[in-house]
C-alpha cells in the first residue's frame, strides 16, 4: 500500500468528489481515480459506492480513510519532533 495513494484516498474521503479532491492534489481527475482503484483492488474491496448522484464510503473506505489520517498526523508529530529535536 503506497503512501500517495493513501494520501489521495484522504483527500478524496474528505469531500467526497473526485474534481475537488484532484484539485485539492494538483492532480488530474483520471490519475486521483487511478491511485484510488490501485488502493482498493490492492485491499481487495471496494472503498466507495455510488447512489444516485452521491458517492459513500464504504465500511473498508471509513476504516482506510481512519488509517489514513492516523497516518498523516503521525508524520507530522514525527517530523515535527525531527525539525525540534
């Protein structure tokens, strides 16, 4: 599981469209959407549906997106500590 792809995944969690997130990434739409299927065929489950006109996560997808942020925060209070010694 590669660390950009969690990052990507976040971002998306986090507004739930696939425009927005890319942007947010400076990335274009179809490669935020490749790094996001990449992450889930790797964990084997889908980690968001579609109904109607609306995207939610699915249980895996909340369960990545909290190891996600877990992860994010962790690096930072890392490289925080790293920066102050």
């Amino acid at each position: 599981m590669r660390s950009d792809w969690l990052e990507a995944f976040l971002t998306f969690s986090e507004c739930l469209n696939f425009t927005h997130a890319a942007e947010r990434l400076h990335l274009s739409q179809p490669a935020l959407h490749v790094k996001i299927k990449k992450l889930s065929a790797t964990v084997g489950a889908p980690l968001y549906l579609k109904q109607g006109r609306v995207l939610v996560l699915t249980d895996t997808g909340r369960r990545i997106q909290s190891f996600a942020r877990e992860l994010r925060e962790r690096s930072a209070e890392f490289m925080q500590e790293i920066r102050t010694g």
